[in-house]
C-alpha cells in the first residue's frame, strides 16, 4: 500500500487543522482496502474559544453517515474533550445513554452524531486519530493463532487488544488497559478481528504509519503465499434461476428485493471451490458488515428455493441461540448467496445497498482465501456477531423505519423510453422505488438518465435479437422483472387505404404490433418469477374511436389491443396481471411532430391550439398523466384488476 499524501496539495492548508484531517481522512477512504462505506473513522484534537471567552477542548469526530472517501468538514462532530474522557471512567454505561450523552456534550447542535468509537479516540493522547477496518490486519488476526502472527509481524511496537464488543465496552477496555502506558512507545494499535487504530501529532505522520503498518501486513501475506489466484472456469449462467433465486428470497422478506449477480473472475472461482460452504459459512470479515450481510450467506445447491427456506430456519435457530427474550428477531431472508459455478448474488431492497454488500463480499472472500493459507479462515464466535447485529442501537433502527416507496425493491422495463410517454414512465417508476431497463432505438438512451438504478439500453425493438439480449442484460443487472411497460411506437403518415404504401402498412405493424407481442414472448419466463407481475401496453384511443386515413396505426394497436387482452387470459394463473392504456392526443411525444399536428388540426379544420383540447373535458393530456396512469395500473390500485381497457383521453364522446 502507497501513500497517496501530496506535499502540493497541502501546501496551502498546511496550517488549518480542519483541513488537515478533512484531506487524510479522504485519502484514508480512497483505499477500499483500508475502509469500506462507512466503515473506519478519524478525529482531531483542538482547542476553540467558547461564548463566554474560556478556553476548551474539543474532539472533532466523525460523524455517523458520512464516508471517509468523501466526508468533508461539517461531517464531523465537536465533541468536548472533558466529558468524552469522563465517560471512560464511568463503570457502566449503555450505549443509547452513550449517544445520548455524546450528542448533549456537541457545541454544535446541527453537526451529526459522533462516531461510537469516540470516546477511545478522545482517550488517546494524540492531536490526530485514524482508524481503518484494513483488510490485511484483519485477515491475519482472523485465522487460527491469528494474534501470534501479529505478534511475529510488529512484535512490541504495537498495542494488542483482544476483541470486544464496539463502543462503550471496547473504549473501557482500552481506558483500563492503557491507564498508565507510555503511548509513545506504540506505533499503532490493532484491535483484533476489528482494525488499527494510528496516531499522531503530525497529520502526515499518522496517515503515513497506518499506510507502513498496513504495508508490513500486506508483505506477510505475500511471503506466505497467502494471495489469491483465481482460477479461471467456463462461464455459466442461468438467468432464470437467478429470478427464481430472487422471488424466493424476496417472498422470504416480503417485499422486492434486487438480486444483484456478480459472476466476475474472482466470484466464480470463490464459488466453484470444493470447501466453500465450510469457508463461506464462517463468518464475516469485520463484526460491522453484519449489519449488511448478516452473518453467513446462503449456499445455493439443487433446489434454490429449499435452500433458501433451509437458510432462513437455521436463521430463526441461530436467532433463538443467542437472543435475551427482549430483542427483535430480524427478517431471515439471506442477504448473499454463494451460487457455486456462477458466482455471488446480493439481495438488497435497493441498488446502492445492493453494491455496498457486492464490495463487502467482493473483500471477504478474498479474506477468506487468504486466511485458509495462513492455516485456516476464522471469523469471531457466533455470540460475538450476534452482539453486533443485534446491537442495542441497531435494534432502535428498527422502530423508526418508515414505509417505503411503493416500487422499493422492482424490476421494470419500459421500451420507447428516450421521449414522451416512455421517458415519463422511466422517471415515474424510478421516483417510486423501482430500478429501470429503459429501452430506445435512440442511442442517446444509454446516457439520457444520470441515475444508476435506470439502465439505458440502445434497442430496435423490432429486432428480435435485441430485445432478447437487452432483457437478459437486465435479468443479469437486477436479477429479474416485475413490471413490463411496452410502450414503443410511431405514428405512420397518413393515407386512406386505397393508397395505402405497402411499405407504411408493414412498418406499422412491425413496430406497433409484432415487437410487442416479441418482446412479451421473452419477458413472460421472467415475469412469471417476478413479484406481482404487471404489464401495461400502451394502446391508443384509435382503437375504440378510428379516424380515416390512419388504418395502419389502428389496425396495428387494434391487435395490439386484442393481443393484451388474450395476455391477460393465458397469464393469470401465473399472477401476471395485463392492463391496457388508451391515451389520445399526447402531444409532448415523439409521435407528434410539429408537421403531424399541423396536419391533423388541418384534417379536421380545427386550430392546433383547439384540436390538442377537443375532448369533453377541454384538457391537454400529458406524457406525465400518462405516465402516471401506467403506474397506477403496474401498482397496488390495479392489484385485482386484468384485462381491463382505461382510455386517458380528457373525454370522448366517440369512446364513451
Ligand atoms: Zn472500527
């Protein structure tokens, strides 16, 4: 491991302390080899004039819900020095007494909570304190005879404390065993199955000794050959079984839940060893990535679905073990899975946590690996993990957890997605919780949408390739799909039948009808594992209400209509629910192009301000009511409703 401390970027801050810790906590949060989200924290000591002119000293910690990577000066809390130093003293102390204590001890009411390792930071009797989760220390105390290999590495120029608990117990622990120690003599402090703790006066000195302390770990793993080769196998996959993987973890949890497959390299090889359900099932790396993992992953075998109900029992059991009567069980579902030939798969109601626990995994099996060289892998006992996971503060969480959008957790594709009614279901659906696969032909698709939960795919949807490709590219990103939006569509010219272009007429009906009825042929398997399926095709008023000169746009949504509504009837049984739009007049599409309306106005000797308003209701209709529409019908309102025809229209005396 390099440090990354830049003499140039400091220059101009090499006197403002604040800025100083801001700059190495980053840099400390770069390396996800040292801390990964949220994982890690760092304080500094100064002394500030207070309201009434005295003198005193305060610790800026960090904050809890701010990342080293990117935490900048306001993420940290100021905390006066005196009492988190007095608070060490106490014999007992809860840790909800902890944070309420801590936070009343805060000069600025606004800033976040202080870290729950605060109080060991103030006891430390240097201006900065840096601690990391640092993958290498961690690795070697967590294998048999892990604290003699420490031991062999720093020998005494490092303080060893054995594993406790997090917050107020380990600071304690550390206060008692460190009273009236010289902390000049130690480079550093490892907490075993936990991380290492560096200090200094000099911002750059304590950065700099974590970086050699973490370098010395890294140079024995290597001289023991404790590095991981993976080995490369023929690549599977099984989309289908991944959305059955999800559906029966999602039914474990009772809500959608993405499934995110990482089938690189490293995942592969991890899962194709033959002692991997006994190295998997260890433990996690560090105590805090229970909160995202919980303690082991399910292995998946045979038969998916048992094992996962298999896991979620000796959950309950493990749960049982180790609970007071008081606590909390919490929801068994897995949170990873070992998938052996395939690779890993994590389960999370939403994207960003599905990545965070992709990367926490990512690092542990390469621990994993490691440890088994260094004599075998061995994480902290069951009861210590359960500590954790079970920890007074987490299970406060639970109560205050609020409802969730209602799309949390689902899978949705929407095709002619670039512009109107499709970019506006994009939008919608993701603003209620779903992660989107949003087709178009526009190439401009697959930059159009800056958030990572929408996944823009270039697809001609009447290319049947295509689409089959773009609907596994998002099995393989999300892990399955709930909500199909078939959208796609155009607006031929216009021309009464007997000069109808054979051409005009056959492009109609590839495009409006056929890519429809392609597109639900390939996404059924997958919609039939998903979580209250829905489909919404989006029809048109023509359908109930034709004009002359338009045969080859009705007579293409005419069957599209009746395509939806034999949908309807083969999937129910399979829960999948088919509803049908028919919008009229949407002019902020891509269908209507000036040239288009001028023309229809025209057709029907109207002004085009008048002809976008001739309905009952004198309303202009929009992408977003639409939109909005479609929602409704993919959501909880239309959950008993199937084959059903809404027309969003303003009203037609025609329709009704
Ligand atoms: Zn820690």
């Amino acid at each position: 491991m390099k440090s990354l401390w830049d003499d140039n970027k400091t220059g101009k801050y090499k006197h403002n302390v604040m800025q100083l810790r801001v700059y190495t906590s980053q840099l400390l949060g770069q390396e996800p080899d040292l801390v990964l989200h949220g994982g890690g924290n760092t304080s500094v000591k100064v002394k500030e004039t207070n309201l009434f002119g005295e003198s005193e000293e305060l610790l800026y910690v960090k904050g809890s819900g701010w990342n080293l990577a990117t935490i900048e000066a306001a993420g940290f809390a100021p905390v006066k020095l005196d009492v988190l130093k007095r608070m060490a003293e106490l014999e007992q102390l809860s840790d909800t007494e902890m944070v309420k204590n801590q936070r009343a001890a805060m000069i600025n009411p606004a800033a976040p909570n202080p870290s729950v390792e605060a109080i060991l930071h103030a006891i430390i009797p240097f201006k900065y304190v840096d601690h990391t989760h640092a993958d290498a220390v961690v690795t070697i105390t967590n294998t048999e005879k892990g604290e003699e290999k420490i031991r062999q590495i720093y020998g005494s120029r490092v303080l060893i404390i054995p594993y406790v608990m997090p917050g107020f117990v380990l600071a304690k622990k550390v206060y008692e065993l460190t009273r009236d120690i010289d902390w000049g003599r130690f480079e550093a402090m490892i907490l075993l199955n936990h991380g290492v703790f560096t200090f200094n006066n000099d911002p750059k000195k304590s950065y700099e000794r974590m970086i050699d302390i973490v370098s010395e770990a890294e140079d024995y793993l290597k001289k023991q050959k404790a590095v991981v080769v993976p080995v490369r196998a023929a690549a599977r996959e099984n989309l289908l079984d991944l959305a059955r993987m999800r559906q029966a973890v999602s039914r474990i949890k009772g809500a959608a839940l993405i499934a995110k497959l990482d089938a690189g390299l490293k995942q592969v090889s991890f899962s194709n060893l033959a002692n991997v359900t006994s190295i998997a099932t260890r433990g996690p790396l560090t105590p805090d990535h229970v909160i995202r993992t919980k303690p082991i992953p399910v292995i998946m075998g045979k038969d998916l679905e048992k094992d996962i109900t298999q896991y979620s029992q000796s959950y309950k059991k493990y749960f049982e073990r180790h609970t007071d009567g008081q606590l909390t069980c919490l929801n068994p579902a897995p949170c990873w899975a070992v998938w052996p030939g395939y690779g890993t798969v994590a389960f999370s109601r939403g994207l960003k946590e599905a990545e965070i626990i992709s990367d926490i995994t990512a690092h542990t099996i390469q621990a994993i690996q490691c440890g088994e060289v260094l004599g075998g892998w061995k994480a902290l006992p069951e009861k210590d993990i359960f500590n954790v996971e079970y920890w007074e503060l987490e299970q406060v969480k639970l109560l205050k957890k609020g409802s969730s959008p209602v799309f949390q957790g689902k899978v949705a594709l929407v095709t002619g997605a670039a512009s109107g009614i499709g970019r506006a279901c994009v939008k919608v659906l993701q603003a209620q919780g779903a992660v989107v696969a949003a087709l178009d032909i526009n190439p401009e698709i697959t930059a159009l949408f800056s958030q990572k939960e929408v996944l823009g795919l270039t697809c001609d949807v009447t290319n049947r390739e295509e689409v089959r490709k773009s609907v596994e590219k998002t099995i393989r990103c999300f892990g399955g799909l709930d909500i199909l939006v078939s959208n796609a569509g155009m607006f031929p010219s216009s021309k009464n039948i007997v000069e109808m272009n054979a051409d005009v007429w056959n492009r109609s009906l590839a495009l409006n009808l056929s890519s429809h009825q392609a597109l639900l042929q390939i996404c059924i398997p997958y919609l039939s594992l998903g979580i209250e399926p829905a489909v919404v095709i989006i029809a048109s008023k023509n359908v109930l209400a034709p004009g002359p000169g338009a045969s080859a746009y009705s007579v293409a949504k005419a069957g599209l209509t009746q395509l939806a509504r034999i949908a309807a009837l083969e999937l129910a049984s399979s829960g999948i629910r088919v509803n049908i739009i028919h919008p009229d007049a949407v002019f902020d599409t891509g269908l209507w192009t000036p040239e288009v309306l001028a023309k229809r106005a025209k057709h029907y000797g109207m002004t085009e301000e008048d002809y976008k308003t001739k309905n009952l209701l004198k309303v202009a209709i929009t992408s977003k009511d639409v939109a909005a529409l479609a929602c409704a019908m993919a959501g909880p309102v239309f959950s008993k409703t199937t084959g059903a025809q809404v027309p969003i229209d303003g009203g037609n005396d025609r329709v009704i």
